[in-house]
C-alpha cells in the first residue's frame, strides 16, 4: 500500500498566523472528503466568527478551491507556540522563539506543556529572581508571579536551575505568560565585584488561537492562501506566507502514559527524516554544552574531506556502546539505534546505569547536560558496505535538547 502524503505549510502574518496541516485522510479518502486542519493564531480581540469569517470570504473570492463545511474551536496558545515552533524551524532543532535585544534567549520546550527555557546567553550569570506578568485563561485577568530558582532536582518547582547561565520555568494549564523583569547577577570576568542589573524580557505574543478545520476540501490549497493574504479580497489580510517542507508526524493519544524509563535503561524513540529511508541512527546523549561542543568538533573534522559523509559511518561505528555494556557519565560512546521500515522510527531502550546518573544529579547537577548530537546513515541495499550519512534540513548532522531527561531521572527506577 502507498503511504499518505503528508504536507504541512505555515502562514505567519502581524495579527493573524496559520499553522497548516494537511491530514492524511486527505489522500487515503475520496476526493471530496479531504480534510484540513489548520492551527490559527489572531491577535487577542478576534474571536470565533470573525476567524471563519475571513475563510468564507476567501473561499468565494478563489478559484480552484473549495471546502463544504468549516469549524472554529478555541486551543491552548501553548499549544501554538509549540506547533509553531516545531514546524517552522524543523522537528531536530530549536532556535529562539524570543530574542531579546538584551540578548536573553527565551522559548518553549518540546514536549513539555507549559514548560519554557530561560538563557542569559552568559555561564557567569545567575538569575536572583524572576517577576512574570501572567494571564489566567478562566478569567482573563493579569496577576505577577514572584519566583526564585530552585535546584534542577526539585522538578515540582515552577523555576529551576538547569545549567550555569540556563534556566527552566513551568506554567500551570491556563496560565499565559506576557512579559518578565529578571533580576541577574553577572560576576566580573577579570574577578572584579559581582553586577546586579534587571532585564525586561517578552514571551512570544500569541493572542487567541483556534483549531480551524475544513472539511469536504476541493482543489488546491495554495490558492486559498493567496486569498487570505490579498487585501482586495479579505479584510485585514495575512502579510508574510512561511513555506514549510517539514512532515506532519501524527500521534494518537493513548489512555495509559507511554513511560520511558525501566529499570536502568532510557527509551529514545525518533521519526525518520523526510524523504529518506534510513538504516540507522547514531546517537550521543547526554551531553554538557561543553561536551556538545567537543563532539561537534570531531563531526566537522571528519566531514571536512570531500568524501567525510561517507567515511563517517565506519567512524561512528568504532566508538559504538559495546553490546552488554551500559551507559554511564563519562563515556564516550555512540549509540546504534536500528530504524523500524515498518513504522519509519529509530527507537531503542538504552542501557544506563541509572544509580550513577542520580548521584552525579545530586553531586555535580552541571555535568549532566541534556544535549543530544543523532546522525542519520543510509546503507545501500545492493551493497551494505556502501554507507553514508544523511543530509536533514541541509545538515549532515542535528542537535537536540531533550527536557524529559533531567525532569525525569530522579524518579527513574532504581534497584
């Protein structure tokens, strides 16, 4: 059988954005009934009607396209933020979603409702405390969080430390933060006294958001967003059109929680690239900043020949984790993780020593980092000797930053 096509595009605009996702019934039923969703960001006084409004205009002013019926429904603007960000800037790797002038770094975690990284862009810098200007969703009303970081470990704390510079804060559902004055404290590069300053930082301005979903889709889509981006044919029209190459990985949402953690061993489960059939995958984790840095070193010298992508291989190979060993702090090992053709995923149940891991948590919270560096290689059917890795979004190689690992170590099983 076929596999669906699965596209999805995104339309970013000042007051209005639309995250597009073309769903794969759109291919596997009948013409007529094509379904598109779409993930709507507007700005915070537009409501429902108006949104539905705006795509019955355009669908009367296009030609070449068509939908029978249309549904508005309110979403979490976490949500977007977070659809936004994965299908934007690729499902491998996150670049800011705010940047401050100041240069303080702030986005959301993947994989973590609520969850938002906070960077100072400096080790010697050390957030004191944080007031966030917040909206409670049940009441529309603003209130100030006052928060001081906790240790990384303490993972029921909304602010925690994650590594010098780096810190994590989580909001309750329903909770929107707007804005944030952050007291730092920088210490002298040249030992000189400690600099106490306050920094004003913005969280991505997400208004209201909506699930649309078009049923009964006709035609090419395309044109509807020409006609939702032409003033002459709506009323404050979308401004700039993103295009988007990354593919719509759908899940299905199970009654019981999909744990990763046995005892002393971590699942790491990833989707395929786009448009490639992989053999396997090559993963380094966990990683220090410090750490990441090394092994990206030692990636781009061996990629530095002409003919580096398809040496790699063998190179990663050789420092592969030895079968019935397990992983610990300090290793330098690659880990193999076979792709399934069957379900398109690498995933494999690492072994760790878990113990060791929690006490290094507890003793030196720095030197477990939760970088990740995969390399996806393909292995030529007719000649398996025949290896290289694959190009992703241009790279020969991704980096990662996984969440899940530091929040959830500490309650990892152990003997």
């Amino acid at each position: 059988m076929p596999q669906p096509t699965r596209r999805v595009a995104v339309i970013g605009a000042a007051f209005i954005a639309i995250l597009v996702l073309l769903m794969p019934e759109a291919v596997t039923a009948a013409e007529d009934d094509r379904v598109i969703q779409l993930a709507v960001q507007t700005d915070p006084g537009m409501n429902a009607f108006e949104v539905e409004n705006k795509f019955k205009v355009a669908r009367e002013s296009t030609k070449g396209f068509n939908y029978g019926e249309i549904s508005v429904d309110p979403i979490d603007p976490a949500s977007y933020v977070l659809l936004s960000s994965i299908v934007r800037r690729g499902v491998l790797q996150a670049a800011p979603a705010t940047d401050a002038p100041r240069g303080v770094l702030v986005e959301p975690i993947r994989g973590q409702d609520g969850g938002w990284w906070i960077d100072l862009r400096n080790t010697d810098s050390f957030l004191d405390s944080i007031k966030i200007t917040v909206v409670d969703a049940a009441t529309g009303k603003e209130r100030l969080l006052e928060l001081e970081p906790a240790a990384r470990t303490e993972t029921a704390k909304p602010l925690r430390y994650h590594s010098p510079g780096s810190y994590v804060v989580k909001f309750d559902k329903g909770v929107h933060p707007r804005a944030a004055v952050l007291s730092v404290t920088t210490e002298g590069s040249t030992g000189g006294s400690p600099r106490t300053e306050e920094l004003r930082v913005g969280w991505p301005d997400v208004g209201r958001c909506y699930m649309v979903t078009l049923k009964g889709v006709t035609g090419d889509e395309r044109r509807l967003f020409e006609s939702l981006k032409d003033p002459a044919k709506v009323g404050n029209a979308i401004k700039e059109l993103y295009p988007s190459t990354a593919t719509l990985i759908v899940g299905s949402f199970q009654d019981k929680k999909v744990d990763v953690w046995r005892l002393n061993e971590v699942l790491h489960s990833y989707m395929q690239p786009v448009n490639a059939k992989p053999k396997r995958l090559w993963l380094r984790f966990p990683l220090t900043e410090a750490q990441e840095s090394k092994v990206l070193a030692e990636l781009e010298a061996q990629l530095a020949p002409a003919d580096g992508f398809k040496k790699l291989p063998a190179w990663l190979a050789s420092r592969r984790l030895p079968q019935g060993k397990s992983l610990e702090p300090g290793m330098d090992s690659w880990v193999e993780v076979p792709v399934n053709p069957a379900t398109e995923r690498a995933e494999i149940w690492v072994p760790i020593v878990t113990r060791e891991w929690k006490r290094l948590m507890a003793e030196s919270p720095a030197k477990v980092g939760d970088r990740a560096i995969l390399v996806w290689e393909f292995e030529n059917p007719s000649n398996p000797a025949d290896r290289e890795v694959i190009k992703v979004a241009g790279e020969r190689y991704q980096r990662e930053r996984l969440g899940w690992w530091l929040t959830g170590l500490s309650g990892a099983p152990v003997e």
